[in-house]
C-alpha cells in the first residue's frame, strides 16, 4: 500500500514538474508563437503551443486532464496570503499618496463577471446577470505584486458582490485570509466599511475616470475617495491580465459547471506563477501603471447585511462603527496635510 502511495505522490510531482515547465516555455521562451495552431494529431480543442519542445506538448496534451488536475492542487502553494506583517513596498514607494494613510493595508478585494456555459432555459437565469451572456461572479483578492492572494468562483453571475464576500468570510469552510487586527483590505462602494474592510464613502466621486482633466477632488472626502480608489485599482490590473492571457475566461466552452469553476481557479494559479518567476511579462508591464483606468463590470449594488462571521448585530455595527471612525482619521489627516481641504 505504502509503494502505491509513493508511486501515485511521484506521478503527481512529475505533472507538477511538467506544468512548471510548460509555463516557463509558454511565458518565458523566446520562441513561442503567439497564435497556437491545430494539428491532425489532436482533436477538438487541444492546441499545440511550444513547437519548440514537441516532446512537451504531445506528452501535456496526452495527459491534459492530469495536467489540468495538477494545476488545481498547485492552487495552495501559489494562491496564499499575503505578508500581514509588513508594509508593501508599492505603498510605502508612494509617499504622499499612499503613505502614511494606507500604511496597513494588505491587497484589495472585487468581483469580476467570467464567462459561463449554461444550458439554455430556465438553467441560465441564475447566471444572467447584468450582460446578455451567462456569467459565473468570481469574487478576488490580490496583493501589490499584482498576485492573487484568493480565489472564489463559481457563483451565478447574477450573485451581489457583497453577498459573495459575506458567505465568503462568514463561512469557515472557505478559508478566507481574514486580515490580522490593524490591517485591512480596501474594497468599493457595493461592500460596507467595516472592521478589517475599507471602502470609499458613499455619495462622493469615487473611481478614477471622475478625476480625469481638470476635475480634481474639490473637498478632503474626494481626495480619500480618489486616493482609495487609485490604491483598489490593482485588483484591476490583475483581472485585466487575466483575461488577457487567457481569452478562455471571456468564451467558455460547453464543460460541466465545476470544470468551468476550475479552469478560473487554473488559470489564476498560472497568472501567478508566471508573476513570481518571468523575469519581465508585457502583460504585467502594459496593466501595472499607476491609475491606468481599465473597464470594469461597473459599480457593485449596495448589499447591506446585519450581520458578518456569525456576530450579533450589535457587534457588527460596533465593528462599522469603529471603521467608519478609522476612515474618518485618515481623511483628516489628509485634509491637514493637503493644504486642509473642506472636509
């Protein structure tokens, strides 16, 4: 039983072992070509993408379901959190801009809508959210290194944001990277401002296309919003690279829902993957400029809930009300230091 065990553990490094190298070829080479072409070898959607090394690509794609399976258990080792003890150099780099102000703060959280395959009929409308298509809602977190520190996906495109992100850190079972106390995560308006989360005030400008030209915030509320949002826009950048490399994600092909699931989970596995070890990637170049606008879904509706990760709900206002507080200090203290603004 013992051998059977080491030989399985040996087979699944060697995947492993062939998925890292199959990356490195894909992203790092310098002669893959950029369109991949079908051969009378392989069938339907299987694409032969390293010429260079043929003897890589035929022993992938004769195992393409153990390589897919492969990337899937990679997830733990490349999606974890991020470094909770330290600042990030992106905002301690920005002084002024970022720092002191968001000096605790650890990535950023958002949804983005991924392409579903769904049965035509009363199955789709669940994933019929606010386009046309059918959409899985993946709920993200990321760093600033632009890596994902979490991945959620699955849920129908016609899930709220914020409700995702409330079964999300309410639910144990799905592990989510609760930030230690003092540190949070920015996210936008559709989520609340509470303990361990900061989001933009309502009712003020708040994304970067409102600041474009002349049109610069006017009050301390706006420059809190604006520099919050210049900050939440990494999450941003890394859905923009996603779906860039892996024009999968905006036509999904007809797979069962769960293998659909996975292949979102894969391709941000391999996202960072190839953020950690390229030594330069245009696609991070081209996304990762400062305050670059990218079209996103749009604003998130609000979704208001009494309680999160099974508090009273006297305690959960206590945990706004706190936050409402800290977000309050920082727009102060950015009023005093920028020529003291209106508040």
């Amino acid at each position: 039983m013992s051998s059977d065990n080491e030989s399985e553990a040996s087979s699944e490094d060697e995947v492993v072992e062939l998925v890292v190298r199959y990356v490195l070829e894909k992203n790092i080479g310098n002669c893959i070509p950029k369109q991949p072409y079908r051969t009378d070898s392989l069938s339907g959607k299987q694409y032969i993408v390293c010429r260079s090394v043929s003897t890589l690509n035929e022993t992938i794609f004769r195992h393409f379901k153990t390589v897919f399976k492969a990337i899937c258990r990679f997830v733990k080792e490349v999606i974890k959190p991020p470094d909770f003890g330290t600042t990030h150099l992106y905002i301690m780099s920005r002084h002024d801009k970022y720092y002191p102000w968001f000096k605790d703060c650890v990535g950023a959280i958002d949804g983005t809508h991924i392409s579903a395959s769904v049965p035509t009929g009363t199955a789709q409308i669940p994933y019929r959210g606010r386009k046309t298509l059918p959409t899985q809602n993946v709920m993200c977190v990321c760093d600033f290194d632009m890596c994902f520190t979490y991945v959620l996906a699955g849920w129908e495109g016609t899930a709220n944001d914020a409700r995702i992100f409330m079964e999300a850190i309410s639910d144990p079972q799905s592990k989510f990277p609760h930030p230690p106390e003092g540190k949070y995560y920015v996210v936008d308006s559709g989520y609340s401002n509470m303990l361990g989360y900061l989001a933009p005030y309502r009712g003020e400008r708040y994304h970067l296309n409102a600041y474009q030209g002349n049109r610069v915030p006017s009050s301390a509320r706006e420059k809190f919003n604006h520099a919050h949002s210049s900050l939440r826009n990494v999450i941003e950048w890394c859905f923009g690279v996603l779906k860039a490399r892996f024009p999968i994600l905006k036509m999904m092909p007809s797979y069962s829902l769960r293998k659909q699931r996975n292949i979102v989970i894969a391709s941000c596995v391999i996202h960072n993957f190839i953020r950690k070890h390229a030594i330069t990637d245009g696609l991070f170049i081209e996304y990762g400029i400062d305050d670059m606008i990218i079209e996103g879904k749009g604003p998130s509706d609000i979704y208001e809930t009494g309680t999160y990760a099974n508090l009273s709900a006297s305690e959960a206002q206590k945990r706004r009300r706190d936050m409402d507080s800290y977000r309050d200090g920082v727009r102060l203290g950015m009023s005093m230091y920028y020529y003291r603004l209106p508040l």
